[in-house]
C-alpha cells in the first residue's frame, strides 16, 4: 500500500493576520505585543515585519519587562 505523507505547515498567526486582516488596520496607528521570540516563518522578527509593511503605521512596541532585544 502505498500512502502519501502529509505534511502539515504551521502559519504564524502574524502571517495569517498580514495576509487576510490588513484591512483591519489600514491606515491606523498599530501597537504590537511580542517578545524577543516572536518572528514569522523566514526567521525575521515581528517588530521588523511590522515596521516596515508601507500599510502599517507601527507607533508602540509592548513588551515583557526583559525588552526586546
């Protein structure tokens, strides 16, 4: 019997929201909550992510009492 592996992709819900919810904040100033441990698939982090997406307006960062980075 042959059976096909499956192979199950986990997606960041960063990833989802920037794919799917950008309308959501369009044109709004954002705040991002994270930790220095929040990065989407390709390694990058979030506050980097955020910062630079031209349809994100990224005005504050909250995070754990041990920052960011």
């Amino acid at each position: 019997m042959n059976k096909k592996k499956r192979q199950d992709v986990v997606i960041p819900g960063a990833e989802v929201f920037l794919e799917k919810h950008m309308d959501q904040v369009a044109g709004a100033k954002v705040g991002l909550l994270t930790n220095q441990t929040g990065i989407v698939r390709n390694g990058n982090s979030l506050v980097d992510v955020f910062a630079s997406h031209p349809r994100i307006d990224l005005s504050a960062l909250f995070c754990p009492e041990h920052g960011i980075r």
